[in-house]
C-alpha cells in the first residue's frame, strides 16, 4: 500500500459526494479517529458506505431516520476485517469533524485527515484493525510533514462535549505499536 495523488493504493476508492476544497495553503497536521457503525452495534452490512454517499435506505432500520439527511464523509474507512475503504482524497477536506477545535485552532475538518473505525465505543477493535491502521497512520506521515504524532487525537478530542469516539475500547498503547511496527517495516 502506498499513497499515489492523494489515494491509497490496493484500496477500494468508494467516491463520496461529502466533501470540499481545503482552505488555500492550508496543510494536513491532524489526524483524526472515529468510530461508526450502522444500525449501531452492528458490523458488516455495507450501511456505513451507502451512508457516505447518501444513499442510506431509511426503510432499513429505525436508526437511520435521525441521520437520513446528515452529510458526512471520512477519508477511510477500516472495517472489523481490516478492509479499507477511501471516500475521499486525502488533498481535499471530508466532512468528518463537525463543530471542533484542537490547540486552539477551529474548524479541524480544514486541516486533517479522518478515519472511521468500524465499531463502538465499547466493543474492542480487531488485531486488524489496529494493524491497518498503523500500516496508514505511518504512511500518512510520511507523506504529509507537518502531520506527527502529537496530533493524532479521537473525535473526542476535538469534539468533547459533542463526541465519545472512538471511545474506551481503544488502546491507544496497541495503536501506537502498530504505528511502530508498519514504520520499522517500511523502513522509514
């Protein structure tokens, strides 16, 4: 895997609608960790993709009416599998963050980069997950310089009033490693 004009590569390249220019001269120093699942709790079921590209059946699941008319988008997706999913290029602004603000700075959509962790806040992630993961998160700095590791943070971070994701399931430690890991295995 490897990134090519702002693309993973040996990815699927799912195209959202959910997105628009970043501000002129503005550079990607953020990171951002989600978690998403839909119907919530629930894994596996292409809801998550349809979502990003408003093409949620309402008629689905009862969920779904209070997020039919949201428009969101992440940059990836990691499923419990490991697969990953781009929505969109990592050069444009996916509407992942919402109303946020990290070190003082608002508006955190502007300059990071989102993904979304198939799960919950309360279910562990998979070995895989934390794995790929890793393997992007080190790709993604090497590919962006003003991104480092300091500025990797949860949703919850940014958003703490808002948001609890990606929550007390996820070890931050186990992350970490893998991020070690894929860097010594790429040899950067």
């Amino acid at each position: 895997m490897k990134i090519k004009a702002s693309l993973l590569t040996d990815v699927d390249f799912v195209p959202s609608p959910n997105y628009n220019a970043r501000p002129q001269n503005e550079d990607i120093s953020l990171l951002v960790i989600h978690n998403i699942s839909l119907p919530p709790g629930e894994y596996g079921r292409g809801y998550i993709q349809q979502f990003f590209q408003n093409k949620l059946p309402v008629s689905a699941d009862p969920s779904f009416a209070t997020i039919k008319d949201l428009k969101v988008s992440a940059h990836l997706l990691i499923e419990r599998d490991g697969k990953i999913t781009q929505f969109v290029p990592f050069n444009l602004r996916a509407w992942h963050a919402g109303k946020s603000v990290w070190q003082g700075r608002e508006n955190c959509n502007d300059y990071s980069i989102g993904i979304e962790l198939e799960g919950t806040d309360t279910d562990a992630y998979t070995d895989i997950q934390y794995t790929q993961l890793g393997i992007v998160t080190a790709l993604l700095l090497q590919e962006y310089p003003t991104l480092n590791r300091k500025n990797i943070v949860g949703h919850e971070h940014i958003a703490p009033q808002r948001k609890t994701d990606p929550g007390a399931a996820f070890v931050w430690e186990q992350y970490n490693k893998s991020i070690d890991i894929a860097i010594k295995k790429q040899g950067v």
